[in-house]
C-alpha cells in the first residue's frame, strides 16, 4: 500500500467531464466518474490530460499495448509507488499489454552480483503489473514475442525502439507513448488520438538516398545500426524514407535500424522503400508531401558514425554486449555459431539480452548450451543498462557491440566506452580480448 501519495494527490480531484475540449464517449466518461474503480478513474484522468495537452479531438480504442516503465530503474520509488497505487485500486490492463524488460534477470539476479534490496524493489514492480494482468514478456522486442499487430491496427505502445518497429515495419499505428502514461493508456484500453495516430504525420518528409554502396555492405545488422543512426541524427523527429537498400533485409537488420534511428533522434516512424509496408516506392511513402530535403548517403558517412560511436582509446575489450534490442533466437543461433569450440577470454564478459521467448527457441534448437559452454551469459528479461543500481560497476570499462543504441546509451548510463563492430567482430573480441576489426567497413 503507498504510504508517500505526494505526486498522486493531483488526481484525487473529479473532475466535472462537461468541461473538457476532448469528446469522450458514455463509457469513457462512467471510467472518468469512477464507475469502474478507482484505478480506471486515475488511469483515465492521466489519458485525458494527456489528450488535452496534445489536442487531441477524442480517444481511439487500441487493440493491444506494450509498456515501457517496467525497470526499477527508469521508474525508481515514486514510478513504483504509482503503479502499485494502481494495481492495489483494482487496475486491469484492458487489452492484451506486454512488457519491457525489468531491472534483473528474473531468474539469475543473484549470479550477476545484485543485491537483495534492488531485487525487493524490482520484484515490488513485476508483482504489480502481474497483478494488473501484464503479459510476462520483459522484452524489448514484443514483436519477436508474439506481440504482432496487423497492418493499420491502432495499438498504444511504448519503447522506442518497438515503436518505430511497429509503426514501420509492421504498418500498425503508435504515438511514442509516455512512460506510465502508457501502462494508463492499456488500463482504459485508449489512447488520445494525436501524432502518429494521424495519417498526415505519417507520411514521409525527408529522403535519404543510397548512393555508392557495393554488395559488401549490408550483410551484417551493424551497416543497419550504423544508418540508422546516421538517419536519425539527421532526421531528428521527421518520417526518414530510405531508398537503395538491399530488399534482402532481415527483420533482426530492420530492428537494429530501427533502435538506432529512435536512438541517433527521436524517429518513430520510418519507410525503408522495397521493405516496409505500405511504401513501395518513394512516392508512395512521400503521398501529398514532398519532402523537405534529400540527404545522399555515402559509405563514408557510415564509416563516420561508427568512428563517432566508438568512442574507446584501445583496442582491448572488457565487455561483448549484443541483444540491444533482445537477441532473436536467430541471432543467437549465429552468434553459437561463430562461437561453437572456442572460449570467450577469461579477462571479457560475453552477455548477450535477450527475452524468455526468444531464449527458450533457442534453447530447444541448442544455441544456448553451445553459448554457455563457451563462456557468454545470457541475460534473459532484463538490460545491462536498466541493471546498474547506481554502483558504477561497469565506468570506465570497454565494451564491444553492433548496437547503435547500446552506443548511444550505455557511455552515459553506465560509464562504458564503446567499440562497434559486427557480430563476428565481436565474437572474435569476446574470444581473443582484443578487438581486431579496422574501425572502418569489416569483413563479413
Ligand atoms: Fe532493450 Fe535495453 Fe537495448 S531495453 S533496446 S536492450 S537499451
């Protein structure tokens, strides 16, 4: 039970629904009045406000949702003293909600080294949103966990990550909603019709053209990493459409593309023309707009953004990290590949996310015992990033990746400086301790 209301008092007050711009349905006015409970009513309030601060005209139902405030750590007391408060005022999830990852390994916390006190305060967290009716997914990647809209379902999600996937990749609309908005927004089963729940935003405005690229580009996610970050920076907040692109991009290469570019800005919504839905040509993805400006996309650029990320002085590696956003069960299957037989050094930590679906395929497919055997760690349900209680355990250490977002966060985060590289790269850091890639395009 919360025993520090401070920040809630606000929504103690009813508010009288004749006053409000936003149109509001029956239904959604008796949730507003408390008629169905006391958690609905705060969670509705929260929507409202937030729909009236954006504009917004009335409410959309969704179908699904997936929540961001999962981890102790981006949420800390008063997050979690909110989502209690709700779930012990009767809040449900109104439609199937699942979740990101939390602040440790559900299972092995105590094998990395966190303390009873931070698994108390993150286990309060998960309790709570189980008791609302959470799918216990933990994983950034909800669309690899069974989380998959259809084309154009209106869907309330969170992590940006997921959701410049799921707006792109999939064609199913999100705003980037706010944490613990989000988890508001899955109680009341609505979300405020604004952004890019509005077709007009959703089209592009910015082209990015490929130009100078030969076949040996692409074939691992770390080019995809790179040039989304690259188009993110540049695009900042606006719809990217990027052409000349191989068609053969993989969904794992798409979800790397698709973190770095919310990660490098704040892109939630992309067209990677011949791969996503719904833009099959530039003019499809542009409609009526035309866009403000095209950027043409050398090698050299990319070249450029994996100097900038790699932000380490050596070449020694203290840390493979891979799984930002969690591993696939078909990138853990390539990673035991290239490990299979070898032994990751005894001076490196291999830790590879991922989430419990994904970690179960490839358990029964035989990756995770090939990839315990030779050393790595498999983090299921949680983050390096949302694991760290403040210890400062990781400042200073190098870290090798083929994430963009790993590198844009975890220097800040965790202290860690960064060398990126491809998946064989890495594996071959994590085995040798020392990175030997070129800091330019690698092999394959
Ligand atoms: Fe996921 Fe953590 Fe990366 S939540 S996207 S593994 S920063």
């Amino acid at each position: 039970m919360i025993d520090r209301p401070g920040a809630l008092m606000i929504y103690c007050c009813h508010r009288n629904t004749g006053d409000l711009a936003l149109k509001l349905t029956e239904q959604e006015k008796s949730m507003l009045r408390g008629e169905m409970g006391e958690g609905t009513r705060i969670a509705m309030e929260i929507v409202v406000q937030l729909g009236e601060l954006y504009g917004a005209e009335r409410l959309l139902p969704i179908s699904n949702a997936h929540i961001d405030a999962a981890a102790y750590t981006t949420v800390w007391e008063a997050g979690s003293d909110f989502i209690e408060f709700l779930a012990d005022h009767g809040a449900k999830t109104a439609v199937p909600t699942t979740i990101n990852p939390v602040s440790k390994d559900i299972e092995n916390w105590k094998k990395l080294g966190i303390s009873e006190g931070f698994a108390k305060k993150s286990r309060r967290l998960e309790e709570a949103y189980l008791r609302m009716g959470v799918i216990p997914t933990w994983t950034c990647a909800p669309y690899q966990a069974g989380n998959v809209p259809k084309f154009g379902e209106v869907v309330g999600w969170s992590e940006s990550n997921a959701v410049n996937f799921v707006n792109s990749a999939i064609g199913a609309r999100s705003e980037r909603l706010p944490d613990l908005a989000d988890v508001c927004c899955a109680i009341v089963g609505r979300v405020p019709e604004f952004g890019m729940y509005l077709e007009e935003n959703r089209l592009g405005n910015i082209l990015f053209s490929l130009q100078g690229f030969d076949d040996t580009w692409f074939r691992d996610s770390l080019d995809y990493a790179l040039l989304g970050y690259f188009v993110g920076e540049t695009a900042i907040n606006r719809v990217p459409v990027v052409e000349g692109l191989p068609k053969t991009a993989g969904v794992d290469d798409v979800k790397a593309f698709s973190a770095a570019a919310a990660s490098g800005g704040a892109v939630c919504r992309f067209h990677l023309i011949g791969i996503t839905p719904g833009g099959d040509t530039p003019a499809m993805a542009f409609g009526k707009k035309t866009a403000h400006e095209t950027v043409i996309v050398r090698p050299q650029h990319l070249l450029e953004t994996r100097k900038k990320l790699s932000t380490a002085a050596g070449t020694a590696a203290d840390m493979v990290l891979l799984g930002c956003p969690h591993a696939s069960c078909e990138e853990l299957d390539r990673t035991a590949e290239l490990i299979r037989g070898k032994k990751v050094s005894k001076h490196v930590d291999l830790w590879i996310m991922t989430g419990r679906v994904q970690y179960r395929l490839a358990a029964e497919r035989g990756a995770i015992q090939i990839l315990e055997e030779a050393g790595a760690v498999i983090l299921r349900d949680t983050c390096l990033m949302e694991m760290d209680e403040g210890t400062g355990r990781w400042a200073g250490k190098t870290v090798v990746t083929n994430s963009g977002k790993a590198a844009q966060y975890a220097p800040a985060i965790n202290g860690v400086r960064i060398i990126m590289a491809t998946l064989r790269e890495c594996v071959a850091a994590a085995v040798s301790g020392i990175f030997t890639g070129e800091h330019c395009h690698g092999d394959q």
